[in-house]
C-alpha cells in the first residue's frame, strides 16, 4: 500500500528537479513511441525491421510505464497531456490541496 503524500510549499522546490526528469523523460518516450508507431506502419513486408520497431516500441512503453509509476510513488499524477501537466498532492495550512505543474513554468498553488 502506497503512503499519501501531502508536499508543502516549501518542500515543493526541492520535488522539482525530480519531476523535470521524470516528465522529460515521459514526454521525450511519448514523442518516440509516435515516431516508431508511425514507421511501423509504413514498413511493408521486411519482417527484419518490423521486429526490430517492435521490439523498440515495447522498451519505450515498458520505460514509460516505469516512469509514471515513478510519478505516482511520489503521489503526483498526470491530468494533462498537451502540455504535460502534473497534479502534486499538497497541504496549506492543515487543509489537503493539489498544486499543479508545467515544465517551464513556477508551481501553481
């Protein structure tokens, strides 16, 4: 069973650069499992490279997996995709919030 996380504010600057890597990493894999995904399809009859995609594809989507199971043990999830965005579990003054956060862009309260 997984802890419930609550971040304060002031813990939150120091959670940051942890979830930089992890939604770097969730949207540069995202971006190559469309890619591949693509290729896949126009790939014709070359049973070779069809294996090797797919083989490429199920590493992308295991390591993607990975990744967001990384973002769910800190408590955060994803509730959005165009632009990435995270829902971080918090508390102010004794009262259970969410913080939401962009790459690129300060923490909302």
């Amino acid at each position: 069973m997984m802890t419930k996380h609550h971040y304060r504010r002031d813990q939150l600057q120091s959670l940051l650069p942890l979830l930089r890597s992890i939604t770097r990493e969730i949207e540069e894999r995202s971006a190559a499992l469309t890619e591949l995904e693509e290729n896949l399809e126009a790939l014709s009859g070359n049973p070779d490279e069809t294996r090797e995609v797919v083989a490429q594809i199920a590493t992308h989507r295991r390591q993607l997996r990975l990744a967001q199971r990384e973002l769910e043990r800190l408590g955060c999830s994803i509730v959005g995709t165009t632009p990435l965005t995270v829902r971080i579990p918090g508390r102010i003054d004794g009262s259970d919030r969410s913080f939401v956060w962009q790459r690129g862009n300060p923490i909302a309260y």
